[in-house]
C-alpha cells in the first residue's frame, strides 16, 4: 500500500499538497477499502488537535477544483 505520514499542524488544502510535494509525496489517493483501514489507524487514536470541525476532516488527494462536484486526484485521474 504504501507509507503514509500524519500531520498535525492545521493548513488548507493547497497548504498541505505543498507540505507533501516539499517532502517528495503526494497527499494521499485512497484506492480500497483496506487502504481506508489503514489510514482510520492514524485518525482514529490521535488526540483531539480542535474544538470544532477541524477534527472530523482531513485533507486527501482528490478535489473538484476544476469543475464543482467532477473529483480527480492530484494526477488528474478520473
């Protein structure tokens, strides 16, 4: 699957691809159910960084910047 690295200083979307092209990867392109798992690991038991919304999301390498509501990844793939 791959290896993957939790952050937990706050940044926006376009803040946190940078972070992640800066260390030489990509933001993450969840593929299977397992690879969600996998990922839940790394969520679920780290301490509450927020009081508000901010704890309940994460940042992932899809988005609909191009066209609201049409998601690729951070390669362009459909």
């Amino acid at each position: 699957m791959g290896y993957y690295k939790f952050h937990t200083v706050f940044k926006n979307w376009f803040e946190a691809r940078e972070v992640c092209e800066q260390e030489g990867t990509h933001l993450a392109i969840i593929n299977s159910e397992e690879e969600s798992k996998a990922l839940r690991k790394f969520w679920i038991p780290h301490p509450k960084l927020f009081d508000d919304w901010r704890n309940d999301w994460a940042y992932v390498g899809i988005h609909d910047h191009y066209s609201e509501g049409n998601y690729v990844t951070i390669f362009g793939e459909f």
